[in-house]
C-alpha cells in the first residue's frame, strides 16, 4: 500500500476536527499538491471509445465538486453529497423527488425561499404542502394525509430559534413510509447530524456557515441512502443546476475552518445572548443556549451547541431602525454565518413577503433583530450594542 493510499485508508475513528481537514482529497494524488485541484473543463477526452472516462461531462461529475461532494457525505455520515449553485437549488431539487399528487408535511417556520419554492412552484406541479408547527407532535401528526410522502424539518428554526425533536419526528416518519428531510443551516454538521437521527436527505445553505465569508452562494444534499442517492443524482444531472469549479474549490476552502469558526463564533453568540437577556430594553431573547428556551433539552439532545444565531425584540419597529442606524460594526444585511457579524431584520428583509399578521402570529414582531455573530471580540459586538441601545 502506497503511503498515499494509507493515508486515506486510516481517517476512521479521527474526531471532526480533524476530518475537517484530512478529508480523503486534501492532498492531490496525482502531484501531492496541498489542494484539490481545479477541473476547470466542461468535458472529458474518451481515451478508448468503448471504455468510458469516469468523468464525461461536467453537469454530469467533475472531480473538484466530488470531491467537494465525498467531503461533506464524510462530515454529515452520509452515502453521497450533491453541490448545487444555491442553497435553493439543493432545496428546490430535493423537492422534485416528489410527484404530482404527492403532500408534504413541512415546518410553517420554514426558510422563506423554501416557503416561496412550495406555495408557488411546487403547489403547481401538483404537490401540496401543509404547514404545521413542527415543534408539536400531535400537530404533525394530525397532518398524515393518504398521500403524504414526505416530512421537511429545520431546527432551530428562523428567526424564533424553535426547536423540532428530530429523532421523534423522523421514527413517526419511518412508521409511515414517509421520506425525511431537513435544512441543517443554522448548526451544520459541526454541532448537528441530522442522519444519526434517522433523516434521509439532509440541506444546506452552504452560502452561510459551511462557506464562511459572505463570499459564495452554493448548496449541498447529503442522503443517508443509496437508493436516495441514485435519486439525488438523476436529479441533479436532469435539472443541472451544479455548483461551478471554482465556487467548488472555494467552498473546500471555507469548509476546512468550519469548527475552528463555529467555535469561536458560538462562544461570542452565549455571551452576548446572556447580555441581552439581562437588559431590561430588550424585550426577548431568542437562543437555544438560554436556560428558559423552549425545547432547550431537546436542542441539547440531538445538537453539541447552540450555534451563532441570536434574536432578539426589541420591543418596537422604531427601537429596532434606531439600533440599525446606530450599530458599527455589523454588517445589516440579509444572510448570516460569516466571519463579520451580520444584523438582519425579519420584518423587512427575511419575512417581508409575509403578511403582516403570519408574521406577528409567528412571533416575527417589528422590533424582532436577528444577530449572526462573527469572529469579532465578542466584548466589542456587545460594546458596540450598548452604545447603539443607549437613548
Ligand atoms: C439562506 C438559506 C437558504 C437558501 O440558501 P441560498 O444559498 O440563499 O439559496 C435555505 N435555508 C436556510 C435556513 C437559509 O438560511
């Protein structure tokens, strides 16, 4: 056995950290070079014409995006990863392992894009949606309709931070026959893999965490199965919304500093949870590392963190625009889960195509912020706060 080969022989047993970095391609077999090269080629010589290349086309497989591929089905214990252009491009595709006349039960607190893709496409292809508060398991299950295939989960949820029992939810779904998927975005593998409890098809936003720097737009699918996975890639090849070479390379790249990010970031995010809770201007935190958090010992079941998402209220859609105004140094921006901390606001950016009164029954109220922390000293994020709360 050549040392190469032993190399990628010996990862079992080695810690996420760890696998982080020595991931199977991380050293390129043909030259040695410290990273996985990139295939920029839409197609592939025939050497022999009766013996095809194991890549042909690049819709179909390029060796840059699989090993991007093999690298998060390794991190998510999965049997094969699918890249995809967007996060809602993995979303959208998933979907379509649904048919005409097939019903899906999805989470009502789901990711807006999600929301939009199932009530407007999806709904016109003859697949029907009911939307239930996935956190209430009568609720969910008072939804089984003869037709129904399929169940879509996200935990912890946007921007309240719900918390769905995942392993129940999904052992009700095996007793059904129904096929289980969820958008692991907000805690990524690093803190949560969902297929350990029992989740076919998991998702991600890989713009947010796993990419890491606000820089990319991308998409993954991780299936627990083989018969999934031969789906999957019927799908991504049909429909051919891939992700590129080069965002492939920049991926890897973010992905190698996931936990060393996640980590820090998770400890800023407790602290400064703790120290808007403590604020009697704040009217509400929402984080799952808080002691009074619905569904806390749930979250700490089947999650090793809370993540680097705080929300909080802060009471009026006038004290919220003030803050905004005021705030140094986070970005005020859609999207989370970069290195720079990034201010949402729901009301207006995440959740604006959400009638008014959804929104405020959902607890997504105007003074409802929405804090992704970054890798900044968390005492400047919350120096930073105080002076932009103070009147
Ligand atoms: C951003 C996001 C998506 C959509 O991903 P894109 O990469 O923007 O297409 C899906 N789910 C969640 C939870 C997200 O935050």
């Amino acid at each position: 056995m050549s040392h190469s080969e032993e190399r990628r022989t010996s990862k079992t047993g080695d810690q996420f950290a760890t696998r982080l970095i020595h991931f199977g391609a991380e050293v390129d077999q043909a030259t040695g070079a410290s990273s996985v090269p990139l295939y920029q080629a839409s197609t592939f010589h025939h050497a022999s014409i009766d013996a095809p290349p194991q890549y042909d086309y690049t819709r179909s497989g390029n060796p840059t995006r699989q090993a991007l591929e093999d690298y998060i089905a390794g991190l998510e214990g999965g049997v094969r990863g699918f890249a995809f252009a967007s996060g809602m491009a993995a979303i959208s595709t998933a979907f379509l392992l649904l048919s005409a006349g097939d019903h899906l039960i999805c989470t009502e607190d789901v990711y807006g894009g999600t929301y939009r893709f199932l009530t407007v496409v999806a709904s016109r292809l003859g697949i029907e949606t009911t939307f239930v508060d996935m956190t209430d398991l009568d609720a969910v299950r008072a939804a089984l309709k003869d037709n129904t295939k399929a169940v879509y989960m996200e935990t912890p949820s946007n921007p309240t931070l719900k918390i769905t029992d995942v392993a129940a939810v999904a052992a009700w779904a095996k007793e059904c026959g129904l096929l289980t998927l969820l958008d692991n975005t907000f805690m990524t593998p690093y803190h949560q893999r969902p297929i350990e409890q029992g989740v076919d098809v998991v998702l991600h936003s890989a713009t947010k965490f796993l990419g890491g720097h606000s820089d990319l737009l991308a998409g993954l699918a991780v299936a627990a199965d083989e018969n999934i996975a031969v789906r999957l890639k019927m799908l991504q090849n049909s429909l051919g919304s891939v992700l590129g070479v080069q965002d492939s390379w920049l991926l890897m790249r973010g992905m190698k500093t996931l936990q060393a990010r996640m980590e820090h970031s998770e400890r800023s995010a407790r602290k400064l949870a703790a120290w808007l809770a403590e604020r009697p201007d704040i009217a509400r935190v929402y984080y799952p590392g808080l002691a009074d958090h619905p569904g806390r010992e749930i979250h700490e079941r089947q999650s090793s963190g809370y993540g680097a998402v705080v929300s909080f209220d802060t009471g009026s859609g006038e004290a919220a625009r003030r803050l905004m105004d005021k705030v140094r140094l986070p970005l005020v921006a859609v999207s989370l889960g970069a290195v720079e901390s990034i201010l949402s606001y729901p009301a207006l950016m995440s959740h604006a195509s959400m009638p008014q009164e959804v929104r405020h029954a959902r607890g997504i109220g105007d003074g409802l912020l929405r804090f992704s922390v970054g890798l900044e000293d968390a005492d400047d994020l919350i120096a930073d706060l105080e002076q932009a709360l103070a009147r």
